[in-house]
C-alpha cells in the first residue's frame, strides 16, 4: 500500500468483483448477513478494490455503515485503519469547505444576490447522516444568470480564478495546483474548485432559487434547494453523468437514501412530482435514478407516481440501464464512452448535443491541468509540461482503449436492439 494508505492500483482478484457486491450489499444487509459476505476475502482482494471505493465515492460511507451495524471487527485492521484515514482526512476537508462556503454565502447576501447552496451540507440528513462522510470534490452555487458577474466579483475575492466554462456553469479554480492524485480527494491542502451554475430568467432554474429555502447548520445561515428540488435535482445530477464518462456509486446511494427517507411522506412526492415535470428530463431521470437504487441496494417502498415506474421507462434506455450500469458502476476504469449508447436515447438540450464521432474523437485537445505563472522559473515550466504531456498521453490512450471498446460494443448493443424488436 502506498504513502497514506492509498494504493496506487493493484490487478483485480479473482473475487473483487464479489467483494464489492458483498460492500454494496452491506448497505441493505442486517449485520450478520453482511458479517457473513465479507468474512473470507484476504488482504490481497481488499487492496484490490481502494481504487474502487475511492473512485466510487463509497469508502468512508462504507465505513460508516460497518460501525452502524456493529461489524468493524469483520475487516482487515489494515483495511479498517485505511478507511479510518480516509475519514479524518476528509472530515478536515468538509470543515475546510464548509467554512469557505458559509464565507461565500455571507458575502452573496450582503450584495442581495439570491443564491442556493448546491449538494454537500444541504443533503444532511436525508441523503448523508454526516458532511463528513461524503466525497465532495467541490463547492457548487446557483445564482441568476443576470448577476453572475457580481456574484464573480465575490468568488474572485476568496481567491478564485476562472478556469472553464461550459454551457451555463463556469469553472473556478483556487490555490496552488498539484498532480492528479487520487489521495487529494480527502485532502485539505489541495487545489480548490468551484462552479458556478447561472439560472436564466425565466427558464425552471430561476424556479429553483424561488423555491430555495433556509438552513440553519452550526449556527450559520445559508441558502438551500427545497427538499423537492434537491431530490430531482439529485437525479438529474446522475443522469446528466451516466450521460458522461463516469459516474459515481455515492450518487445512487444518496438518491436511495433520500428517497427512503419519504417513502411515508405522500404530500413530499406530489411536489417532487410536480418539480419533476416542470424540469427539462426531470421524470426521465426520477425514473432512471429510482431504476439504479432499486438496483443497486432495495426496492425503496415507495408509492411511486406513473412517470417514475420502470414501465415509463423508453424500451432502449431500460435497455441500456440492464446491459451496462451495474457493470460500469462497479468498473475500476475511471471513465467509459459506452454512454454514448445511452446518450443517442436521452432528449439533450441543443447546447448540450454531441454526436457520438465527437464523442469516439475529440475536436480539441484537453484543457491544461496548469496554467503559467508570473515569474515561473524554467525547472517549474519543464515540470508542467512534462506533467501536461502525461495527462495528454493518459487522455490519448483513454480514447484509443475506449475507442476501441465503443465499436465492439456498439455492434453487439445493435444486435441486442434487433433482437429485443427495438
């Protein structure tokens, strides 16, 4: 195991895929149920799959369920002080976050700009029992579209540069960058990032912020979605990244949770259904969302409106749901283009339309991971750019090895459509 207890990415056992069946299963399982999944793997099968639980965003949850159920005694120490690692470091992550959102926040409502907090700490309790737990890579605003330059201002005050921007959202970046490193997604120390997402007059993002409410954590005010809008927007969310190269496990564990949480509260799902169908794809992705938890972890008991049941599923896209999620969520590769299949069946926004050649070859290169600075001496530039052409290399050879995967799966997916009469 490497520096910090986090494995660079040791070759799959012949029982890897088991054992994160057995992880996931332990989310639904009593504590002797899943005592009795995990005991039997060895210390070569549970390094296997740190990669996993790191990508997946599952290892700390992980982690939390087997000290809710009373069975920590059923991993490896080694394995139980590595997920313990994890914890600490992120917790110091989630306070470093937390902070620098409220900072943002305060500085939003003294300029009268309406914002809403996206995901984080607005999912506890519902989604996550504890911030804490949960993987966050960044921090998310909402504002509108017609104050994005004063709420750029504020964002540019705390440090932030602009890096990207695609379509409504723009990309911040804050802080020294460092190298790609799996282990900086429990650490405080590392690059910050922000997006900022613009909600244009008129369209059903600025009714997200007039629905947005308060929420009182830790003495501090911030701004929230409503419930209802954070449970669509939760599935949008995985929608729009099955829709993309990767998409994380945590994000189907968080929906089931929510969604647990309201199977008694009727009057709840009636307004999230009412959100839903006021939103671009909303009840497409409620289905696919409420398809992958049942999936993935139970059956959520819910009395589920007509447009959220796998019957109103389109035939291909349910199609697809079988074939390749489980497999892909459970995947140690960190990205795929066998989403492409399941784009061709989704309705996108113009903006958002790719066809699958530019999906299968790119049009540009990919963005610098470092941009220069004042002052940069020549050993700094020769370092960035033997680490730009290492991504650039890691990137050409995703293309070529996925690529290479579309096609061959691609023509096995259109016989699968033939034979289903699709």
């Amino acid at each position: 195991m490497a520096k910090h207890g986090f494995p660079t990415r040791p070759r799959p056992t012949s029982r890897s895929l088991e054992l994160k069946q057995s992880i996931l299963a332990a989310f639904v399982f009593d504590a002797e149920q899943t005592r009795q999944r995990l005991v039997g793997f060895d210390e070569a099968d549970w390094l296997s799959i740190f990669w996993w639980l790191d990508i997946s965003g599952i290892a700390i949850y992980f982690l939390d369920r087997t000290q809710q159920i009373g069975i920590e005694s059923a991993l490896p120490q080694s394995v139980h002080s590595s997920l313990n690692q994890r914890f600490e470091r992120n917790r110091s992550r989630t306070r470093a976050l937390f902070d620098e959102a409220c900072a943002l926040s305060a500085s939003f409502e003294a300029d009268g700009i309406p914002y809403a907090l996206l995901k984080g700490i607005t999912l506890v309790p519902y989604s996550v029992p504890d911030s804490s737990l949960r993987a966050q890579t960044d921090l998310d605003f909402l504002v509108p579209a017609t104050l994005a330059e004063r709420a750029a201002h504020h964002i540019h005050l705390c440090g932030y540069k602009l890096h990207a921007i695609s379509g409504n959202t723009l990309e911040y970046r804050a802080g020294a960058p460092s190298i790609p490193d799996l282990a900086n997604i429990y650490s405080a120390d590392t690059q910050r990032a922000l997006e900022l997402h613009l909600a244009p007059e008129g369209l059903p993002e600025s009714q997200l912020l007039e629905r947005r409410v308060e929420l009182c954590s830790m003495h501090t005010r911030i701004y929230s979605l409503s419930p209802e809008d954070i449970l669509v927007q939760q599935a949008l969310h995985l929608l729009k990244h099955l829709c993309g190269e990767h998409t994380r496990v945590s994000w189907v564990l968080e929906f089931h949770r929510h969604l647990l949480a309201r199977r008694n509260d009727s009057p709840f799902i009636q307004r999230a259904a009412a959100h839903a169908a006021d939103s671009f794809n909303g009840n497409l992705a409620m289905a696919i969302a409420i398809w992958a938890s049942r999936e993935l972890f139970a059956e959520p008991g819910v009395d589920l409106p007509e447009e959220w049941r796998e019957c109103a599923l389109p035939p291909r896209v349910r199609l697809w749901l079988e074939r390749y999620l489980r497999s892909s969520l459970l995947s140690d590769e960190i990205g795929s283009k066998l989403y492409a299949l399941l784009q061709a069946q989704v309705p996108c926004a113009a903006s958002h339309v790719r066809t699958t050649r530019q999906i299968l070859v790119p049009r540009r290169l990919p963005a610098p991971l470092f941009r220069s600075r004042p002052g940069e001496r020549f050993v700094e530039r020769r370092s960035r750019y033997v680490m730009e052409f290492n991504f650039f290399q890691r990137r050409l050879y995703f293309h070529i090895r996925e690529g290479i995967r579309f096609i061959i799966e691609a023509t096995r997916w259109n016989r699968a459509v033939a034979k289903e009469g699709l």
